[in-house]
C-alpha cells in the first residue's frame, strides 16, 4: 500500500539511467611521513599542484556525464515530511515503558538510560555517583584513562548538573528517563560554556576560539530532559577524514582493538560509546561521521533526514545520536527533535511515524554496490539478510542505482568545498595556517571547484534524488540496504600519530555506502551484525551493515536498527562483544561514598 505521508520538496519519481557501476581503484597518491611535509609544501608554493590533485580525484569528470542538462539545479536538497491533517503530535514521546533494559545475563551487555534510570529510581545509585566515577576517567586535566575521546570536560559544571538531578530523584521528581545519565557531544556543536575547536589545537587565547554562549537546540533539549553533558568529544580535525587520526592532539582509541582506527569524523563519539563511558552521544554527520565510527566501533549511529534535528549551513551535514544500544539510538533521536519555534525549516518537519506491525517489509539490495565489499563483510552482511527474511518476513528485492561512482566524487568534492567555506569563515586569512598538514592538501584541493562544476554536481544531486523517489514510490517502505563500509576497520599504521597521512584511494572505498544519504539527503542508519578476526592488535573488529529510507523515515529505521539488535544478541553466533577494556561505570559509581556525594 502507497504511504499516506505528504512532503514538501519531495523529487519527481523518475527513473535514471541504467549505468554500468565500474568501481576501478582510485590512483590518489598515499602521503604520510616525510612525503606528507614535502607534498604540503610544494602545494602551497605551487598552485597548480591543487588543481591537479582535483583532477586526479576525478572532481572534474562529473560536468562531462551526458544528459545531466535535462535535470534541474539542486544546490540544498530539502525534502520536508509536514505533518498529517489534525495531527497536534510534534515528537513522539520517551517514556520508560517503551524502553525495558536488557536481560541482565545478555552477552556483550551494555548499561542502557533504561539501566541508569531504574538505579536511579530505586536509591541504589545516584547521579553525582555517576559523574564522579567518569571525570577522573574521561579528564584531560586528570590524565584520564578514556581522555583521548575527549576534548574538555567541565567538572564543576558537570557536578552541579549532576547534584541537582540527584536531587530530583531524592524528592521523587525526576524530568524522565533520561534525567542523570551522562552523554557526550562532538566539539563541533555548540554547548554552553564549551569551546569548538572541530578537531583543532588553537593557541590560548585566539580570538576565534571562544566559549559557546548558548547550547544548540538539540543538545539543549537533551539537557533539558535531565541528561548531563560530561565533556565534549573529539574529533578528526575539521571533520576531513573517516579515520579519526588527529595527529596535533592524539587519536581516540578504538577500545574493540587499539590498532584500528576508531573511524571519524565523530571518533571520540565512537570511542566514549565502546568503552561503556556513557550511552548515548551527539554528532555530526556530511559523509559517514557518524556512521562510519558506529561501524568501527560496534555501536548504533543515526543519520536523520537533512534538517530534521537543526537547520545547518550545509546541504549534506545533520546532527544525530549515537548510541550503545537501539533504544537509546530511538531515545536520543527523539528527544531532540522537538521543533524550534526559531528555526523555520526545522519546526515545519512532521513527526517521524513508527511503521504499522503490518506493513509490508521490504529490503533493496544493490547487487554491483554490494559486491565491492570485503568478503567478511559480504559474508556478515549474507548471515543477517537471512535472519531478516527467514524470521522478520523481509522481502529482498534488487534494485539498480545510477552513477555511483561519479555522483561519490560529486559529494566529497561537495565535502571539501563546503569544509573551505566553513573554516574561511571563522578565521578569515589565517584558515590554511590553523590546520595540520592533510589538511593544508584537502582544502587546497577543495579550493578549486569551479561554479560550474558545483552546478554539475547538483544536478547529479537531482537525477539521484528523482531515481530514489521512483524506488520509494514502487516498493513503498523500502529500505536500501548495504554494508556500512566495505571493510571491518582501518588499521592504524606505525608512525601516523606523528603527523597524520592521506590516503585518498582508501577513504573513498571506506565511504562508498554513506554517501548518498549525505548527498541527497535520506536517512539512515548503522547497526552492529557481526566482527571480523584481527590482522593486528588483539580483540575482534566490528562490522557495521546500514539501512536507508525515504526521507522522513527515522522511526522505521530506528525500527529496524532494534530488528537487527535481536539478530546481534539472539541469532549471532557468541552474540555482542564487549571490549575487554571496556569500563563498568555502575561499579566504579559503586564505589563512591555516597556521603562524599
């Protein structure tokens, strides 16, 4: 049955070309080292080097591609799923009924909201125990075990939050589930009192880098249902790579095994959520930030519809959790969706719908995309398909998407460009002299995309949008289903922490899924379904597999991602991994007199 749903912006469902999906192994050069100082340099003292860097990252092919002219320019896909007739509902509720904790005895457990919340409520912990247990853990003053997944905590801030939800609780008053629990927030999102760096190692006192003044609407209405932020969370500098490697500061350890890379941008994110420090996270997501390290990391990532949590000055970066388990994922996504009375784009979003228990089921698999993956991955990604239509009742049903190759260059160079504009913005002429040196290359390859190519690369925007409204169209509730990265992990290489490295050819294999959600707009989201043995370093790596929807859909997705955690924790053989540095909260807040609290 068609959706009832109604849109504002939604594409003409047309169908796209059917194109060959070639998928031949970039030619970027790999710099690290020695070769990475020299090629900085030699890119500033010559600027032609930018410009043939751009054309060997294939930016400049997309404006060749014939029959583009015929679709129309879309610079800022906005597709508004508006509310239905006589609906007052602006957000779907969190209340603790629809969020039961786990069975205590589940393998790879995690502590849920839920879990803090009962403790909570019955006296056997508190708050202020919570808080003061992680700051000596997560303090970069402290030198703090996990400190590497954070770039500043607050303590006297992060006390007086949790001393008055314990107070609360103590007079039977609590705001809700999420009153008292501790989460984290990339450092490219404003909360009050915090400075953004995005990744960044300023000067002390540089101008540009100034405490927020006021908390972003999402965060602030976490905050405002009683969740106690404890810091803000790292990130790969500038949010330029999918790696997390931040040389100037120190990378976020990936806790399933400290030899792979957490993924990034939202590393720290990824890193805190491993390690059990707290449940659920806030981050940003252009082109896999937040799902890539919810990939690497084991965890769940959600990347909403575009401007359905806040308008940004971006047409492929959203704001969204990331979670430890599927309910939290489904608690942060709601909770901070309540629309902003000044914020026009954002406050005329409807609210997302749960999917009816009799909805069909339908799962897209794009065969040629698909098939590029690692073979572990294909394999994990094999295992849970039969799970979803042996015992959930999907069907499975393949489906071609054009140009994926060519509309993966449109949006990094998209990426890039919008990453320039960014920083020129907050430092003016001293922008390229901030950064470090992968940088320096990236934006000054980003530098050079001309007006008529960002025209191209709309209009990419638009055939992949219009061929995405025909799919939806002709399997209603479709889900487009893929690996998250075609690959387990990315190891970390001897050396790199020195200075950090590019290695283009990677990175656009590691992105070959996320990015046209980003591109056009769609949700998605990541989940956990299966590890990979190590090729170094000890502990299993995660595999992430991902799910897209029409746009609006989150509750489906979010839906699915709990689907795939009964798969995760009832069906996987050895089920849920905990990494063994995985840190117990609950017994270390145990631990703290409760008078010194």
């Amino acid at each position: 049955m068609a959706s009832t749903q109604r849109f504002s912006g939604y594409p003409l469902p047309r169908e796209g070309p059917r194109t060959i999906s070639s998928h031949v192994e970039e030619s970027n050069p790999v710099l690290r080292g020695w070769q990475l100082i020299v090629a900085t340099k030699a890119i500033s003292w010559v600027p032609f080097l930018a410009k043939a860097t751009w054309a060997n990252a294939k930016f400049g092919d997309v404006k060749d591609i014939p029959g583009l002219e015929r679709y129309d320019y879309l610079l800022h896909p906005v597709v508004t799923p508006l509310a239905s007739e006589g609906n007052e509902v602006s957000r779907l509720e969190v209340t603790p009924e629809l969020f039961p904790r786990q069975p205590e005895d589940l393998a790879g457990r995690f502590y849920s909201v839920a879990d803090y919340h009962e403790l909570y409520k019955t006296g056997k912990l508190t708050p202020i125990q919570v808080a003061k247990a992680l700051i000596p853990l997560i303090s970069r003053d402290q030198d703090g075990k996990y400190m590497s997944a954070w770039k500043e905590t607050r303590v006297e801030a992060v006390l007086a939050a949790a001393e008055a939800s314990t107070k609360r609780y103590r007079e039977g008053k609590p705001l809700g589930i999420l009153d008292g629990v501790p989460i984290g927030v990339k450092e490219d999102t404003d909360v009050e009192g915090y400075t953004c760096c995005f990744g960044q190692t300023p000067e002390p006192g540089d101008p540009a880098f100034v405490p927020s003044k006021k908390t972003l609407w999402p965060v602030a209405q976490m905050v405002a249902a009683g969740a106690i932020v404890v810091g803000l969370l790292a990130m790969h500098e500038l949010g330029s790579d999918v790696t997390g490697c931040n040389p100037r500061r120190g990378s976020p350890k990936n806790w399933n095994n400290t030899s792979y890379y957490t993924g990034g941008s939202s590393s720290g994110a990824g890193s805190a959520l491993c390690a059990g420090l707290i449940p659920i996270a806030i981050g940003t997501d252009a082109g896999g930030s937040i799902r890539i390290p919810s990939s690497f990391c084991g965890v769940y990532g959600l990347k909403p519809t575009l401007h359905r949590t806040h308008s940004m000055q971006s047409s492929i970066c959203v704001i969204g959790p990331l979670a430890a388990t599927a309910a939290d994922l489904t608690i942060g996504y709601r909770s901070m969706t309540a629309p902003n009375p000044d914020d026009a784009i954002q406050s005329s979003f409807g609210p997302s719908i749960p999917p009816s228990p009799t909805a069909k089921k339908t799962i897209g698999i794009c065969r040629e995309w698909v098939d590029h993956a690692s073979p572990v991955v294909r394999d994990s990604m094999e295992k849970a398909l039969v799970y979803f239509t042996k015992t959930l009742n999907y069907e499975v049903v393949d489906i071609h998407i054009p140009y994926l190759r060519e509309g993966q260059w449109a949006h990094s160079a998209w990426a890039l460009s919008e990453a320039v504009d960014h920083l020129r913005s907050r430092l003016k002429e001293r922008a390229l002299s901030t950064v470090n040196h992968c940088n320096k290359i990236l934006l000054a390859t980003g530098s050079c995309t001309g007006a008529t190519d960002f025209i191209k690369y709309s209009q990419m925007r638009a055939l992949l949008m219009e061929h995405l409204a025909f799919l939806f169209k002709k399997y209603p509730g479709l889900l487009i289903v893929t690996p998250t990265s075609p690959e387990p992990g990315w190891k970390v290489s001897p050396g790199d922490e020195a200075y950090g490295f590019i290695d283009g050819n990677m990175t656009v294999r590691m992105m070959m899924y996320i990015w046209l959600a980003n591109s056009t707009g769609c949700p998605a989201v990541s989940a956990p379904v299966g590890y990979a043995e190590p090729e170094q370093g000890e502990g299993k790596v995660p595999i992430g597999l991902m799910a897209m929807g029409e746009w609006g859909a989150e509750e489906q997705l979010l839906a699915w991602a709990a689907e795939t955690e009964g798969y995760l924790n009832g069906t996987l053989d050895g089920g849920r991994v905990k990494p063994k540095e995985w840190a117990d909260v609950v017994k270390l807040a145990g631990d703290v007199k409760v008078e010194s609290s």
